[in-house]
C-alpha cells in the first residue's frame, strides 16, 4: 500500500517536472527568437543608416 502511495506520488512529482522544464525550454525558445528578430531589425536599420552615409558621403 505505502509502495503504491509512493509510486504515485513519484509519477506526478516527475509529470510536475517534465512541465516545468517545457515551460523553461518553452521560454528559452522565445527569447532566443526574440534575440533573433531584435539582431535581424538592427542590422537592418545599420544597413540603411550606413547606406544613407555612402550616398551622403559619395555627393560630396
């Protein structure tokens, strides 16, 4: 009885844990995409910022 009390209890400790690390991965996943997005939007804005520049420069 006290086997089977302690297998359950195991279980949903496991079952607890397994959703608490899809969460953090879950997590994890998000900010490296936001990362991602953030690092594509500034080279892209350096890009124009820097062409802007040339063309500025090259009328000289």
């Amino acid at each position: 009885m006290a086997g089977m009390v302690l297998r359950k209890t195991g279980v949903i400790l496991l079952t607890i844990l397994k959703w608490i690390l899809q969460a953090a991965l879950m997590a994890l996943k998000l900010a490296l995409g936001i990362v991602k997005l953030f690092l594509l939007l500034l080279a892209l804005v350096m890009r124009i910022v820097l062409t802007m520049a040339g063309v500025s420069a090259g009328r000289r």
